[in-house]
C-alpha cells in the first residue's frame, strides 16, 4: 500500500494530528482500530507495530513486479 492511500485511509478516522503521528511511530491505532482497518483494507494487524517498515517493504515489492525483465 502506498503512503498516501494509507493517508487518505487513515484521515477518515484521525484528525491530520494525528495520522501524523502515526506515521512518525509516537502513536499507534487501538487494537479495535486495527481489526477495522484490517477488515475494510487488508492492512495487517501488526503492520502497525512498525508502519515505516511495512510501507517501506510493500512499496518495495511493488517496484520490482513493475520492473520488466531485462532482454538479451
């Protein structure tokens, strides 16, 4: 998921103080957030215990499919 999908989510639940937070790691959404978010958007319930990680390794998964193979 990119960042600013996960942004746009997240606005329609916290204020933008808040999201802000979240992503900086002071903050983290409750458990009965998480099971939310996790049913409406497949966002993985301990995602969250590092969000910068998991956005990182998803993008990152996402630029190599996107990647075409190199020909000979």
């Amino acid at each position: 998921m990119e960042r600013e999908k996960l942004k746009t989510i997240l606005l329609n639940h916290y204020s933008k103080d808040s999201v802000k937070s979240i992503f900086c790691g002071r903050m983290k959404p409750s458990i009965e957030k998480r099971i939310v978010l996790n049913n409406e958007f497949n966002i993985p319930i301990l995602a969250w215990e590092d969000i910068k990680s998991y956005l990182s390794d998803n993008l990152s998964s996402i630029e190599d499919k996107n990647q075409l193979p190199k020909e000979n």
